[in-house]
C-alpha cells in the first residue's frame, strides 16, 4: 500500500513541478506583465492587423511564440513544426515521400475578454492531401482499452487540438484491489466506485483538450481553417461539447514506478466529451500551458455530435508546438515525459528529423515496465 500512496504523490508532484516550473520563469500574458509583440519585421507588423487568411511572409519569418498584451486582450502568434510536441505513445506520421522540408503551420489567437471571444486562425503548408494512415499491431501501434481508435485509414482529414498542458484538474482513478488492474475513473462511474466501493483509488493529475471540426489542404498543400469559442469556456469548435481530459497512467500498479513514474509504464486514458460548461476560461489556459497540435483522423468516424470523435482523437500526431518563451526549433521535439520526470534535457531530436528522409515513428512508448509485484 506504502508504495500504491508513493505512486499517486509522485505522478501529482510530477504536474506540481510542471506548473511551478513556469511560474518561476513569469506568466505569459499576465496583468501584471503586459508583453508587446518581440519579433521583428514582418512578424511584428503582422500583429498590428487582424489575421491573413493566407500564407504570408511573417509565417515563413516566424520561428519562436510572439506575445501581445495581457489577460484580458491580446494575441499569440506561434511556429509549429513536425513531432514538436506530441502525447506518450502517440504515432508520428511523415509524407510516404520521406520529405517533410516543406512542412510548416502557424497559430494565431486573438481574445478578448469583455467580448468574451478567442479567435484561431491556423494556417499550414505542404500538407498531404487526403493520405492513407497504415500502422502495426504490436510495433507502432497498441489496443488502448481507454482509448479505443482505428489503427488504419484513408483519405485522412486534419483537425486542431488546443491542449492545455499545467492543470490543477486532478482525476481518481480506481484499481482492483485483488488484480491491481485499471477499471476506470471517476468519468467512467459518475454514480461512484465499481466494485462496491472495493477498490484502490489513486489521484493523478490530467490535461485538458478540445478540438477544430475538421479541414483539408487545397490541391497545392495550403490550408487555412479559423474558428472562434467563448473565453470564458473552453469548448470544441462546433460548440457541442467543452473539453475531454486526458492522462497518462500504468494499467496495472505493478507497473507503475512510483519514485519515477515517467519510467514506468503510462499508456493513454481519455475521457469522454464532457458537456458545455466544464471547460476552463482563455485566461486559465494563458497561465498554465498551451500546446497547440494538428492530428491527421478518420473522416468515417466523426459520427459524434457537431461532426466530432466519439474516442476524442485518432493518436497520429503531425504539425504541433508549444507556446512557452522561446518556442521549439524546427528538428527538435519538446519530451512530455522529461517534463513529468521534471529532469532536462526537455528537447530531443525528432527521430529521422524534418528534411529528407524523414520517417513515421511511435512517440515515446510507455507501454509495458518492470513488474515490481513479481517475487
């Protein structure tokens, strides 16, 4: 049991440090520190203006998060490159040409609080059109009973997710006390713990997520989506559900390591779509960590309410980045679980990295550890 309670305190210090981390280095866009737009040339003038609904020469300058203004009204304006920041266990996927040279996207918001509005324009080149997604069991691809998403499929359609990284949104999650095995959490039983109550609860902090409807490239490679939420409440674009969560746990205690759980095994959990209302504010994803990723999905399976994803997200990773000071270089991809470890170096090489000859990869894996209840 001693060692169940050291699991459940050292996957919650984990996010703990993740937050303290970024309060020492100062909010971004707090009240308190106003911050003008630090990039120069076109970049910098391009904040002056509402967003370009097509590719500009501030998307080719921009190479690091610029900031303008502070909680109650402003803008970001971040890079995003191939594999820059990506989930545990997540697929990687590169053109079948093995040249990723081309591929760049760019994020904009723009919030307002007294208008309550936060406005995303996303614009990328040198996206496939309509590629195929094809992984191996057991390789780079693994069943998730938590996660249940299609391993293959075609004519493939993108979709932004805006993942807030930081939060203090912590989930209890219950094991079997005679197996140790997962059965759930709190979001899978509203109405209490299975078993009767019999069972190990375990708090484990998650991050949040919503999500774009989905878009595609021209026949050229340009794509260019926008869409605007309230920000007073984090929600889907279509307005049909709020946010899911998502965390990253052992299926089994066992093999879980608690004085390092990053090591340990840590697949994978998502919740389902929760209902409007249960997001966080703009302003609370300004303060605690936001990622910004395109993920390549099935375009059958968007069957959930607003042309949504009943399993959430498809795990194929493309065209992401983070947006704390200073950014992610091109090549280079911010490590979530260095980050839970709360041990540097945070950035690694993208395996294969983004010229020619880059390559599709499994991000991470975490899928199986050390049994430490074997004698």
């Amino acid at each position: 049991m001693r060692q169940l309670l050291l699991l459940a305190g050292a996957v919650t210090l984990g996010a703990c440090n993740m937050h303290a981390g970024e309060e020492q280095e100062g909010t971004l866009g707090s009240e308190s520190q106003a911050l003008e737009a630090s990039g120069k040339g076109a970049v910098q003038e391009s904040l002056r203006r509402p967003p370009v609904l097509r590719w500009t020469r501030a998307d080719d300058e921009l190479i690091a998060p610029v900031w303008k203004g502070n909680d109650d009204k402003g803008s970001l304006y971040l890079p995003q490159w191939r594999g820059a920041s990506v989930g545990i266990e997540e697929y990687v996927w590169a053109p079948p040409s093995g040249d990723c040279r081309q591929l760049k996207g760019t994020v904009r918001v723009d919030w307002d609080s007294a208008a309550n509005t936060a406005h995303i324009v996303m614009k990328y080149r040198g996206l496939p059109r309509r590629p195929s997604v094809r992984r191996t069991e057991g390789v780079d691809f693994f069943p998730d009973p938590f996660h249940d998403f299609p391993k293959d499929f075609d004519n493939g359609v993108y979709r932004l997710w805006v993942i807030q990284g930081a939060d203090p949104v912590i989930g209890t999650f219950y094991y079997d006390p005679a197996t140790l095995e997962l059965l759930g959490s709190q979001y899978d039983f509203p109405e209490g713990p299975p078993n009767g109550g019999a069972v190990i609860p375990v708090n484990i902090p998650l991050f949040t997520l919503s999500g774009s409807a989905s878009f595609e490239p021209d026949a050229d490679g340009f794509a260019v989506h926008e869409y605007t939420i309230p920000y007073d409440n984090l929600q889907v674009e279509s307005g049909d559900f709020s946010v899911a969560r998502i965390s990253f746990v052992p299926f089994n205690l066992c093999l879980g390591q608690p004085a390092a759980p990053a090591r340990g095994q840590a697949r994978p959990y998502v919740t389902p779509w929760l209902p409007v209302g249960q997001g966080p504010s703009f302003k609370k994803l300004l303060h605690s960590g936001l990622t910004f990723d395109i993920q390549l999905e099935n375009p059958l399976d968007a069957t959930a309410a607003g042309g949504n994803l009943p399993y959430v997200f498809g795990g194929v990773a493309f065209i992401g980045g983070p947006s704390f000071q200073g950014g992610i270089p091109n090549g280079q991809r911010f490590s979530l679980s260095a980050q839970i470890q709360n041990v540097a170096p945070i950035f690694k090489p993208v395996p294969g990295g983004n010229g020619l000859g880059c390559y599709s990869y499994l991000n991470e894996p975490h899928v199986t550890a050390t049994n430490h209840c074997a004698p």
